[in-house]
C-alpha cells in the first residue's frame, strides 16, 4: 500500500504495491520512496494536475463537457485512489467556484437580462419553487427526516448548476446567442431563490451581517464606475492592475460572507452582474479572467466535487434508494414545472428541452447548500452523502442527454441570433475617446462624493 500525506493531504490507499505489479512483466522494483517526497507539496500539485489534464483529454476525444468529464475523474480518483483534500486544495476549489460564478454573472449581459426579463424570472422562480417544495416534501414527510433536514435538502436540490451551465455555454458558444442568454439569465433568478432561502432560513442574523450587507450595496453601488476608471486610467498592463482588483472585491466580500456566517460564493453573482455592461466593452479582460478559472482554479473545484461521492455508501440498498428517490423528485419537478413554460415564450420542442435540462442541473449551490448543513449540523454525514451524490448526479445525467439529444445547432439558427455585442461595441467605440473619459471620470467623482 502506497500512502501519501500532507497535514490532511492526498491518500492513495487500496493500491497493489509497485513490487507485486513490476514483477508481472519480470522488471526489478524501484527503491522506495524517501520520506520526504510523501511531504511534497509539488508531487500532490501533479497529481491533481495530471488528473485535470486527463480530464481535458477525455472532454476533447469524447465531446464532453470538461466540467463534467473532471467531475467523473474526480469520482474515480477518490474511490479508486482515494485522494482527499487539505487546505490548499479547498483554497484553490473554493476560489475556483467564486471566480465561476462571478464570470457567469458577467455573462448575463443587462441589455439581454431586460429583453429576456419576464421569461426568465418566470422559468428561474418556478425552477426553483417546483423543486424545493417538492423535495422538502419527500425529505419531510416520505422518508421523516426533521425539519432543518428538510429545508436543507429542499434547498439543495432546488438549485441549477451555474458553473456547470456557465462551462457548458462557453464551449459550445451559446453564451454569444440569445437562447445562451435567456439560460444563464433564469439560472441567475433560480439560484438567486436558493440564496435568499438559505439566508431567510438560517441567516445568523447579527452585527456581521448587517456589515455584510451594507458593504457589499455599497460596493456594487461604486463597482462599474469605479472598475471603467481602473481600466481606463490603468488597464493594459503587464501587471493587469484591473484583475487584481477585482479579484480583491472578490475576496474582501467573500471574507466578510465567511464572517457573517454565509458563503463566499453569494456576492460573486452579483458582483458579477454589476460588472457585465463594462465586460461587454472589454472582452480582452473577460478572456483573461475565464483563462485564469478554466486553467488553473476550476479543475480543483469539479475535481473535489467528484472525489465526494463515496460509491460504498451507494451500494447499500437503503442508500441507493434514497439516492434514486430524491434524483427522481428533482427531476421531474423540474421537467413539470420548467418544460410547460418554454412553448409560451416561443422556445421550439428541441430549445425547450435543452433549456428544460440545463436548468435541471445542481452543483455549485447545491454543494454549498448540503455544506453549509453538515457543517451546521442540521443534516449528518449520511444525508450528506445522498444529497451531494443527487446534486452531482443532476450536474452529469441532465447535460449529458442535453448536449446529446437536444443541443440547439447554431448554424441552422436553432439557438437565435447572436447577441449585439459588437454593435454595442461598435457605439461605444464611435464616441470621442475624450468625451468617453470624462464622463467615466464625473460618474466615479459623483459617486465617491456621494
């Protein structure tokens, strides 16, 4: 048995020894490894590396989305390998699912959130109010669990996966389209539900929150002004001033979520829908950002999310049932109370269906939601266990026959037409540069003076 360790490092456990597998093909065995190499922090960075990149591979030969080919890898590794998380690790995967969300915010442009606003306040309200009274009701009365056990499992499995959603747009290019758009916009609506639950449900209300929210309006108050006046003053350079900032917003709100006893993941969307209208002026700086998560953040975050399903637990009968059950609920909650809606805003059969699924997708929230309970003692390991395995289920099941079946093809114009950025662009661009920089200059001065 070959064992690794790094504080609560990786484990690799349940492996035959090197000697016994070098013998087969008559090879002499390799000296044993020093001490000091089980302590490598560069040797447990390559292994979740390799596994990333062996991701990627997969997603490229099988057309698979990648956020979903790491999350299979990453249930292999931690059932076959038995990799574990340490500190750095969630570090890495929790900022990863941040930066996600905050991009995916972005993405929702205010122009097409407006044109889309009605379709997608009802689709995102009624996507998460199908499965959240559906599921609370098989946990509360069908299989008795206790009331925060309950709400808990209502809340997690009333949410939509943006990063899943948000990884699968930008591959397939539907961000660019209207179709892509309306998506992102009601996974926006569902999953801004599931944080205003969690936050009426269980919100520690106390000095810290108060400060939280106050902080976090004030800062989306002077965000845009305040990030076109870095980017235009100081953008461009090789020390990318304006990403450092905004990744600094990110953590300063993040710390004082954590603070207030919330999750450094709930501003970010709104952080990012702030941002967007400035984004669509700069999509150098979006590309540079969305390099930064898919490359080297988001991998740790999909990664972990996978290596969580422990496939023991799920061999029993009682928690393969409750598992079938509850991915049962969710599902067809989603599909009666989402798929009706498509035809009445002029969504086609296979756009229905397709935008039926994505929304039928759960992990970011999701996980945090079950998180969130576990470590707030309102569920046990055990519930633990069956609702991120259902929240990860819901994240691979629903894309994969998404993008198998059902996926609009934008070269026949299935997904509608491509959004205005480059006109918007292309207005912008037509005003006099001086004229643009001192009207940046009066919103950011009457801002701060107010």
């Amino acid at each position: 048995m070959l064992v690794g360790s790094m504080g609560d490092g990786v484990v690799l456990g349940a492996l035959p020894s090197l000697p016994s597998i070098l013998s087969v093909f008559s090879m002499p065995a390799l000296p044993p490894l020093p001490p000091a190499a089980l302590d490598n922090v560069y040797l447990f960075a390559a292994l979740w590396t390799g596994l990333a990149l062996v991701a990627s591979l997969i997603s490229i030969r099988t057309g698979l989305s990648v956020a979903l080919a790491e999350i299979v890898v990453g249930v292999l590794a931690g059932n076959l390998l038995h990799i574990q998380t340490n500190e750095w690790i969630n570090f890495l995967a929790g900022f990863g699912s941040v930066l996600l969300t905050f991009l995916a915010g972005a993405e929702i442009e205010p122009a097409a959130f407006r044109r889309h606003l009605k379709a997608s306040l009802v689709i995102g309200a009624v996507g998460f109010l199908a499965p959240f009274l559906g599921a609370f009701a098989v946990a509360y009365w069908g299989v008795h669990w206790n009331l925060q056990a309950a709400q808990i499992a209502g809340i997690a499995l009333s949410t939509t996966s943006v990063a899943v959603v948000y990884a699968v747009m930008v591959e397939t290019g539907l961000n660019r389209t209207e179709i892509g758009k309306l998506i992102l916009a009601a996974c926006f609506v569902n999953d801004l539900g599931t944080v205003v639950a969690l936050g009426i449900l269980f919100a520690n209300f106390n000095i810290w929150l108060g400060l939280f929210v106050v902080a976090s309006a004030a800062v989306l108050v002077i965000l845009a002004p305040l990030t076109r006046y870095i980017i235009r003053h100081w953008g461009g350079r090789v020390s990318e001033p304006e990403v450092k900032f905004l990744f600094l917003v990110l953590f300063g709100l993040g710390g004082l979520a954590s603070i207030a006893g919330s999750e450094a993941v709930l501003p970010a969307y709104l952080i990012g829908l702030v941002i967007a209208g400035t984004f669509m002026r700069n999509r150098v700086l979006m590309s540079r950002m969305r390099s930064t998560a898919f490359a080297l953040l988001t991998p740790f975050y999909f990664l972990k999310a996978g290596s969580l399903v422990s496939l023991p637990a799920l061999a029993t009968a009682t928690g393969a049932g409750l598992v079938a059950l509850f991915f049962l609920t969710k599902m067809v909650t989603k599909m009666v109370g989402i798929r009706p809606l498509t035809r009445p805003f002029g969504l086609k059969p296979r756009v229905g269906n397709y935008t039926t699924l994505l929304m039928s997708t759960g992990l970011t929230f999701g996980s945090i939601s079950a998180l969130f309970g576990l470590t707030n003692h309102y569920i046990n390991g055990t519930q633990y266990t069956i609702l991120v395995t259902v929240v990860i289920m819901s994240a691979v099941v629903p894309t994969l026959i998404a993008q198998g079946f059902f996926r609009p093809r934008i070269e026949l114009g299935e997904a509608g037409p491509m959004t205005g950025d480059e006109e918007d662009e292309e207005n912008e661009a037509s005003k006099p540069a001086a004229a643009r920089a001192q009207a940046e200059e009066r919103e950011i001065a009457g801002v701060l003076d107010e």
